[in-house]
C-alpha cells in the first residue's frame, strides 16, 4: 500500500457571447428634471453583478455620481432587448449596449448646457454632475440644473439609447475563412491541482489547487 501524489493541469479559451449570430443587447437611458439617471436594459442580474456593472459604466461615462443612477432591468417584456444572461456577455455585451446609451445621453447634455452657458459644447466637460467649460471650471453648470431647463425652457426629454451587435460575419465557402474576428472578447482560463492518492482504496486527497482566469 502506498500514497501516490500527482499532478493535473487543464487551459481553455472562452469566447464572449455569440457575436456571429445576431447577438444584441439594447439599452435606453432618460435623466429626471433632477438630473437623476435612469436606466432600463434587458440584461438580468442572476448574481453575477450585471446591474452594479451596469450602473457604474453609466455613471462613468457621464460623468455622474453613481449614487445618481438607477438601473431598471425588472422587466424584459418593457424593456430595452437582450438576447439573454449567459456566455459571460453581460459585462461585455450588454455593458457596452448601456454605455452607448450614456454617450448619447451625454452628447445632449453638452448641448442643452452649451445653450445655458453659451459656450460651444466642444469646449464643455462633464465632472462629478457639473458641466464645466474646459480651462474656465469657474464657468459651469450643474446637471440637475440642464435637465431642469431641458424639461421646463425646452420641452426636451434628454434620452440616449444604444445597441451592442457585432455584424455578422461572412462565411468564404472555398477556405472557410470569415470576414470578421469570430469573438469580439476571448477569455482564458488555467487550473493546476496536486492530488495525493492511496493506490490500495482509491481516496483521493486534494492537496493544492491553483486557478487563474
């Protein structure tokens, strides 16, 4: 009878979503009178964090307190389209459809702010909820003051809405080459386990196990 030890290792590569199959992942975002943040999007959060994800790629790419965004995924009938929470595309896939979304949204932030402070939008900045003019901070506007004329001055409803979808990619019959990168993200992962074993009973005991990802 003797106790043996040995070693596994195993690698995979893990491609992100299902980017040659029609793969969307919409998103639409209004700001409140306040300047709060709304946000409604498909993705469902089953634990991996999708919806603080979520949250903070609007608030960054605004320029927003986190604190100042709402993230509505409730429900998938009303809401923006998702092709569904799985192959790690939440992140990927879905994150980038919200910060398109916020972009947009941003872009007539700066424009409504533009006519407030009468300085070109391309001469404005967004930090922490305020509309600055660039080399001139002293000449700023808060957000919750251009949303405020955006809904009383303009009649405007500020929106952004954004679609994450990867053409698909044609197929060249003769080579099977494609026209496109098959995934627009690839992951990898790595684990090595030391196991010891008694070779008369067949007990395997885990020594060690390191994973990478």
């Amino acid at each position: 009878m003797a106790r043996r030890q040995g070693r596994g290792f195993a690698t995979i590569e893990y491609p992100t979503g299902m980017n040659q199959n029609g793969d969307p992942s919409q998103a639409w975002i209004k700001l409140k009178p306040d300047g709060r943040v709304d946000v409604f999007a498909g993705t469902v959060d089953i634990g991996q964090g999708s919806k603080t994800v979520h949250t903070q790629i609007v608030a960054d790419a605004i320029g927003v307190p986190y604190d100042w965004v709402t993230m509505d995924n409730s429900n998938t009938d009303s809401s923006a389209v998702c092709t569904g929470t799985f192959a790690s595309r939440g992140t990927f896939i879905g994150g980038n459809a919200v910060r398109y979304a916020a972009e947009k949204a941003k872009e007539r932030i700066l424009e409504i702010a533009s006519k407030e402070l009468e300085i070109s939008a391309d001469d404005l900045e967004v930090v922490d909820g305020e509309v600055l003019a660039k080399g001139a901070p002293d000449r700023k506007i808060s957000i919750p003051d251009v949303a405020g004329a955006a809904t009383y001055v303009y009649g405007e409803l500020i929106t952004g809405n954004g679609t994450a979808l990867k053409p698909l990619a044609e197929l060249n019959d003769d080579d099977g080459s494609v026209t496109a990168e098959p995934h627009s993200a690839i992951s990898y992962s790595a684990c090595v386990i030391d196991v010891e074993v008694d070779d008369e009973t067949g007990e395997v005991t885990v020594l060690k196990m390191t994973q990478v990802y």
